[in-house]
C-alpha cells in the first residue's frame, strides 16, 4: 500500500487590471497618468519600449 500525500493548495492568483498602452495614449505616443498630486508622462518609443517619467 502507498501513501501519497495531495498535491499543495495553491492561493488563487489576484486579478491584476491590464491596460493597453495605446489606448492609454489614444492611439499616439503620449500619455498623461496622476498619482495623487504628481502627474507623470508616459511615452512609447520608436522601438515599441514604454518610458515612464515624472
């Protein structure tokens, strides 16, 4: 006779909201996103990377 013990619970992954970054940027480049009272600018580059600044 085995004994096997059950496999770990596994904790159910949260749902994390995903957001399009051309959508975010209406189809340009450019985007505004506040964080309180701080505003900062997202940009897509010509090769397709996302930079976020302040």
């Amino acid at each position: 006779m085995s004994f096997h013990s059950p496999p770990p619970k596994q904790a159910p992954t949260p749902t994390v909201p995903v957001y399009s970054a051309r959508d975010l940027t209406e189809g340009g480049d450019l985007a505004q996103i506040m964080l309180g009272d701080q505003t900062y600018t997202l940009r897509i580059t010509r090769a397709g990377k996302l930079i976020l600044t302040k």
